[in-house]
C-alpha cells in the first residue's frame, strides 16, 4: 500500500512539471531549464538528508548503478525529450510515453528476469487505452493527423532510458539509502546540464521574472526533488515492472492540474481517468500479495 501511494504521489508531481515547463520556456532555453531545476532539486534533498549524506567511499562503492541510472536513465531521458520535443507534437510526444509501461516490463523480464501475467498484461492494456484516449482528447480520429518523424525517434529513445532508469533503480538501489541514491542520480543530471550550460551561456538571473522563479521552486522542490525520491522509493519496494503502468497517471494527473492554470477539464479527461484507475486495480489486483510482504 505505502509503494502505491508513493508513485501516486510521485506522478501527481510530475504532471505538474508539464504545467511548470511551460512557464520556465517562455523565458529560457531547455538547457537553461533542466540545469535551475536540478540544481533547486538537489538543494532541496541535500536539505532533506543534511544529517546522512553519502560518503566518498559509498559513492565509489555504487558508482556504476549512479552512473548508469543518473547519465544514461534521467539525464539521457531529459536531454532526448526535450531534443524530440523540439522536432514533434506534443501528442505524438505523449503518445510515446504512454508506451512506457510496456518498455519497463519488457525490460524488466530481460535484465531482471521478472515474470509478466495475464493479468498485469490486461491491466496495462487498459490504463493504456485511458492514456491514449486522454491524450487525442476523446476522438480517435485524431490519430489521422498523427505523422512520425525523426523527432518521434528521439522521444522513443527517451523512453527507452526512462525504463531503464526503472529497472536500473532496482537492480543498484541496495546498498544506499533510497534519499542518497536520489541526490546522487539527480546530481548526474546537474553535472549534464552544467556542462550544456557552460557552451550555450546563461541568462542574467535578474532578467527573469517573479513567475519563473516560482516554477523553478515548484519543479525543483516538487516535481524533481520529492518527485523522484518517492518514485525511485515506490519502483524499489514495487519492482519496475509493476510500478511502470503508474506513469499513465502523468497525463491524468496533468489534466486535473491544468484547473489551477486556467485550463478547462473536458468529458475525456473524466473518461481517460476512469479507465486508467481500472486498468491500475486490475494490474495491483495481481501483485497485492507481493506487496503485503514487501510491506
């Protein structure tokens, strides 16, 4: 119960990120971006963690599973996303995404040689359907104006580190604290867009505006800081394969948010939840016992 209300938790914060990239965007470039929301992020787990942070011997100790679920999981996943946003729709983006699940449990059976169920398959084919169906806002045809592109090819790649990243938190998550391993991986992230950073420039901070300040507060705090600490929290107590089919609540959770920004909620949004939230019973119906003994 405690992993399924982490990643619920997890996912709300980071439909709120869709909302506060938006208004990080109108002012700097996604390099600019990715680098305020980290280093906010990081600041805020050093805080949360000021009395046990990871020694240098703890670091080298795990520094293959940092380095694998930081640079290539987050880090390739944060960089490929935005390059493919740059280059594709929105929808299709979304639309990409929603695979994840299925990419995490593929992956998952492959390196950590999980088994997959009848019933975790309908489960995920069910909140699937509610992901899509709220993403081409309740009309199927919309599927007609959908064409790929190469920008389509680097969100596909992005979702592939996301699911990695899944699995690898799993796999390398044993030997530190689930707090360290979050600052550590995050820190990755950092390292990657301060070096983006340094060849693109930065913008005077005092030419950014109380708005944007607040956004990079609320995604550094919320969406990355305790986004990715309860996640990585709820994938090691749940597995990646089963905690993957909680990403289909991001557009659900991005949808509901969008009322606090002066965004409408339309018949879909209703429909795609109900559907997501089915599919999500279904999938726990199958682990239930497993996470009563985790627990």
């Amino acid at each position: 119960m405690r992993a399924t209300i982490y990643l619920i938790i997890a996912t709300f914060f980071l439909g709120l990120n869709f909302h506060l990239t938006k208004i990080m965007l109108k002012e700097v470039n996604f390099v600019e971006a990715g680098f305020w929301r980290f280093l906010l992020g990081i600041l805020t787990l050093v805080i949360l963690g000021i009395k046990n942070l990871p020694s240098f011997k703890l670091i080298l100790t795990n520094l293959k599973g940092i380095s694998l679920t930081g640079f290539i999981g987050l880090f390739g996943f944060n960089i490929f996303f935005f390059l493919g946003l740059l280059h594709t729709s929105a929808v299709n983006a979304a639309l990409i995404v929603a695979l994840n699940p299925t990419l995490t449990i593929i992956l998952s059976h492959k390196i950590l040689k999980t088994s997959i169920s009848k019933i975790q398959v309908v489960g995920m084919v069910i909140a699937f359907f509610g992901a899509t169906y709220l993403v081409l806002k309740g009309n199927v045809t919309n599927l007609n104006n959908i064409r790929l592109n190469h920008g389509d090819i680097l969100i596909l790649i992005a979702n592939v580190f996301f699911a990695l990243h899944h699995v690898w938190v799993k796999k390398y998550n044993h030997t530190i604290s689930n707090l360290n391993f979050t600052l550590l991986t995050n820190l990755c992230c950092l390292v990657g867009f301060s070096i983006l950073l340094s060849a693109n420039g930065v913008d005077r901070i005092t030419s950014h505006t109380t708005n944007f300040w607040l956004a990079v507060c609320g995604i550094g705090c919320l969406g990355t800081a305790l986004a990715y600490f309860l996640w990585q929290k709820g994938v090691q107590m749940m597995g990646p394969d089963k905690a993957g089919i909680y990403m289909n609540i991001i557009p659900l959770s991005s949808a509901l948010l969008a009322f606090f920004f002066n965004e409408n909620l339309y018949y879909y949004h209703f429909i795609g939840g109900i559907c997501i939230a089915v599919g999500l019973l279904i999938s726990q119906s199958a682990t239930s016992k497993s996470l009563k003994t985790l627990s």
